[in-house]
C-alpha cells in the first residue's frame, strides 16, 4: 500500500514528461484514482494529476485513452468547457510510470483544471435548468460522434447491473447486510433488468454517457455548471445518465 508521499514520487517522477513548469501539487484524495492539484505561478494555470491504482478492468491503458479522446473531442466539438486532457512530450494521452514503489506499471493523466465551486446546497431553478441544457449538450455530441477505432468504455447493461449486484452480495457473506435485505435487493435489480433488456436501442436513445454526474461531479461557475471526472463515462441509455444526475437532487 503506498503512502501520500509515495504517489507524490510518482506524480513528480510523471510530471517530467509533459511541457509543465509547476510549483507545487496539493493532494485533493484516493478513490478509483490519487488525485493532485498541480499549482504553477500563474493564479489560473493550474492542472489536475490522476494516478490511476483501480484494479478493474475499465483501467487498462488503452480504456483511459478513451476517456480522454472523447474529452478532446468534446472540447473540438462543442463549447462545453470540460478537463481538457494535456498530451505527454511524446504526445500520447497516458504516462506509464515504472518505479520501484510497485511491481507494477503505473498509469498517469493529466488534466487542465476546471474551475469553479461544489454547490453545498440544492440548485436553483436556474442552476437546475443549466445543468439539464448541460446534459443535453452532452448527449447531443453523442448521437452526433463517431468513436474511433478501438474506442474501449464500460457499457451499461444488465450485465454491469448483475456485476454491481454481485460485488453487493459479499456484503451478506460479511454479516454488514442481512440475507433478507439483501433478497429485496435482488428483486428489484432483476425488475431493473428486465426493463433494460427490454428497451431497444437506437441512437437517439443510446451512447456514450458521463453516467456519474452527480453534485460531485459538477463545478459552478457562475451559474453555469462545468463536467468534472469523466472516469466511470461509458455506453448507455441517455435515461441512466440523466437519472443518476437527477436522483441526487431533492423533488
């Protein structure tokens, strides 16, 4: 298990690949990624750095990639202002870092810094209705785009649903959910599929989807909201993405 001083190596230890003149990086957290705030002297050039440590399989070099060509596609195709990804000297989108501190390659990104504010409190009808008009540009671009060869993103399916279900169950096996619990779980994520399985796809209905833009995962600024970490982006209905956006905000 690496320290914060440790990925902090290997942030410095990547920075030296890309056109960067910083001066410090603050470290923002760890989730899927290690996140660092990389500071310049200039006040509005500042870049965020992902050290990528998820161990599923939607953290492959070629599927971080992908992410990142549907950002810069986005940024040539739209005037959504979205983490604009910043090109390694060699010109690729990811760094691989190899460096005693693991036996494995480490995987590195770097992003232009978005910013604005994490509204602590509901939207206003205002705000509401820029993020939907956000949304919409979003999906917009979608049904619009044609993904490159080799284009790699999660997609959203049963299948991923029955994925989440099983992850869930080892829960009861730790005695953290009860069996029962955990039955009217399983009920309702087979009602869940069979709507899924049974909803056609069409492009006007299907594509590449944010699918985790929740309050965390929007910037204001202003009152207009900017997309933040487009990691967990892959192929699903439009309905999924607007849901888990939706979902988090009160009635």
């Amino acid at each position: 298990m690496l320290s914060e001083e440790d990925y902090a190596k290997v942030a410095k230890e990547a920075l030296h690949q890309y056109p960067i003149y910083w001066e410090k990086l603050v470290y923002l957290g760890k989730s899927d990624n290690v996140t660092f705030q990389v500071q310049t002297n200039e006040d509005h050039q500042k870049f965020l750095i992902k050290i990528h440590i998820s161990t599923i399989s939607i953290q492959s070099k070629g599927n971080i990639a992908s992410e990142l060509i549907w950002l810069e596609a986005l940024v040539k195709d739209t005037n959504l202002v979205v983490p604009v990804p910043v090109r390694n000297l060699q010109g690729d989108l990811v760094t691989e870092i190899s460096t005693d501190l693991s036996e494995n390659t480490i995987m590195v990104t770097i992003h232009h810094w978005i910013h604005g504010s994490v509204l602590q409190r509901e939207p206003t009808s205002n705000e509401t209705e820029n993020l939907a008009l956000l949304m919409a540009a979003l999906h917009k671009h979608s049904m619009q785009w044609n993904a490159p060869e080799g284009f790699n993103r999660p997609i959203y399916n049963s299948d991923h649903l029955y994925s989440s279900l099983n992850q869930l169950k080892r829960l009861v096996n730790l005695e953290l959910i009860s069996s029962e619990v955990f039955f009217h779980v399983e009920e309702s994520a087979h009602k869940i599929a069979n709507v899924i399985q049974n909803h056609k796809r069409l492009p006007s209905n299907w594509g590449i989807i944010h699918s985790d833009l929740h309050e965390s995962n929007y910037v204001f600024y202003d009152d207009t909201p900017q997309p933040i970490d487009f990691s967990n982006c892959g192929y699903g209905f439009y309905l999924f993405d607007m849901a888990e956006t939706f979902l988090h905000l009160s009635s």
